[in-house]
C-alpha cells in the first residue's frame, strides 16, 4: 500500500491535549472523506489512547506522547506512544471494566473501546519503557482509485 500523507505530533501529557490530538488526526483522516461516523469512530479511538497514556503513563508527573498517524488509499494508521511506566498486566488491563484507578472512577473501557471502534489495535507494552498503540481503521465509504 502507497502510503499518501502522514503526521507526527509530540505534546506533553496534560489531559488538555487529548482534544488536539484527536482533532489534528481526524484532520488528516478526513483527506478519504470517510463519513462522519467513520471519522468519529478514529477521534474516539484516539481520545482513548492519548486519555491512557495521560493517566497511566506518567502516573504524577509529566512526560511527551509521541502521536503518528500515515494515511494509505482507504485507511488511517495511528500510533499512540508513551515513554513512561509501561503496562504491568496487559491481559488484565485489556479486560472490559478493569482499571488501576477505581478511586478515580474509571470506566476500564478504554481498550474496549478502541477494539470496538478500529479494525485492528495491537498493543506493545514494556514495564519502565512505555507503550505503543497501534490502531488501524479501513474507511468503507472510500472508493479506491481505478475502480
């Protein structure tokens, strides 16, 4: 597949900036012209993800979340990545309704939520290092070329 545009973003983890991340990467998305529940679905996916890496991450201090996106002729490819505290149990954290942080009244629906909403979510996670998400989504609404 010919890649056809791409983005990289880094910004610090301050939950204020889960609205831009998700903004700039529907912003690129939207060059397929997918439908609006198609380009909702890659915002709320990627809400989730920076939202994640915001909590989670670097628990009370501040770190960067590095946001790539490549845009091919009828999918978008995001990654979401973090250099903080890395994912203890990923089989555990990847369960619906389970959270690190039920004092703070979390959902645990996170990665639930980006399965549901993206074709395809691989997650690479090491303790101390960070993780990666990498999320993909096919866009149904676009025609490819020659057809």
């Amino acid at each position: 597949m010919k890649k056809r545009n791409f983005l990289q973003l880094e910004i610090p983890s301050k939950s204020e900036n889960e609205s831009l991340a998700r903004v700039v990467v529907a912003a690129l998305a939207a060059q397929l012209d997918p439908t609006i529940d198609e380009l909702n679905d890659v915002k709320t996916a990627v809400s989730e993800a920076v939202t994640n890496a915001v909590i989670h991450a670097y628990e009370e201090k501040e770190g960067i979340i590095v946001i790539k996106a490549e845009l091919y002729e009828d999918e978008i490819v995001v990654e979401i990545e973090d250099r903080g505290s890395g994912i203890k149990d990923l089989e555990k954290a990847r369960e619906p309704l389970f959270t690190t942080k039920p004092e703070e009244e979390r959902s645990g629906m996170g990665f639930t939520i980006m399965e549901n909403f993206m074709d395809r979510v691989d997650i690479i996670t090491e303790e101390k290092v960070g993780t990666r998400i990498i999320m993909r989504r096919k866009f149904n609404s676009v025609t490819p070329v020659g057809e």
